[in-house]
C-alpha cells in the first residue's frame, strides 16, 4: 500500500513541523500534530491507528488543560492582572509582522513592562512582574511542547508497531 506509506511520511513530517510550532509562534503546534494523526487514522483506517488517535487526542487535551491551569493559576498567584497579558498579547501580533522571528516575543515582552510600569510606577516591581508573567508563559510553553513530544511518540510507536 505505497499510498498509506506515502501519507505516513508526510504525516511525520507534519507532525516535526507541529513540534516545532510549539516553539516557534508561527506554526500551531498541537493543532497540527492532531490533524496529522488524524489525516494518518483516516488513510490507514486500522483499529490501532483509530486508538492511537484516541490517545494522541487525550493527551493533547491534557496537555492543554494543564498548560491553560498551570499558567493561570502562576499568573493569579504572583498578582499579574489579565488586562496586562491581554495588552501584550494584542501588541504581539503587530510585533509578528513587524520584526519577523522575534517581534512577537520583543513586542510581547515590551508592552507587558510597559502595561506593568504604568499600573506599578516603580520600575524594578514592574520588572519583577513582567518576569513572572514570562514565566508563566513559558511554562505554558514547556507544558505544550511535552504534549506535542508525547503525542508525536504514541504516534510514532503505533507506525513502528504496524
């Protein structure tokens, strides 16, 4: 079946991409991981590929419950307001097209000590805030990628397993 070993390929190679995207604010991550499987799941139409859908479904959905509690409950607990994460998030997207790779981490980074600075005038407060908030966030991030790693595995265990 050279179609299936075909897609096969492809879909490993768009869930690296997913991988990475986890990392790199570009691509979307997760989403892609799961589509790939999905794509996979559908071609191949096998009881093992339809649970390791399953599976690689579950464990994104964890991963994304913990990475959004996670990173909330850090954030609530250290006194960063939502209106600060919100202006920050909003100047990234200008800050995406603007200086390409970094602006949106440049841009995040920047408005969220801004948004800081004015509700905390003193300047090493607002710093200490805006550290915390990026922690939180990268977290988050940690907390995807090891999903996305972990998915890509059961993935990769059930084509090696076939």
């Amino acid at each position: 079946m050279p179609f299936a070993e075909d897609v096969t390929v492809i879909v490993g190679l768009a869930i690296v991409v997913g991988i990475v995207g986890t990392v790199v604010p570009v691509l979307p991550g997760t989403l892609l991981v799961g589509a790939a499987v999905l794509v996979w799941a559908v071609v191949v139409q096998t009881t093992a590929a339809w649970v390791t859908l399953a599976v690689v479904v579950l464990v994104l959905a964890v991963g994304q419950v913990l990475e959004y509690y996670l990173a909330a409950r850090h954030m609530t607990s250290s006194g960063v307001p939502r209106r600060s994460l919100v202006i920050a998030g909003l100047a990234a997207i200008p800050g995406f097209f603007l200086v390409p790779v970094v602006g949106l981490v440049l841009f995040f980074v920047g408005a969220l000590y801004l948004a800081e600075l004015v509700r905390l005038p003193d300047r090493t407060v607002a710093w200490r805030s805006t550290v915390i908030a990026l922690r939180a966030v990268g977290l988050a991030v940690l907390i995807e990628l090891t999903s996305a790693l972990l998915a890509g595995g059961v993935w990769l265990y059930a084509v090696l397993r076939a």
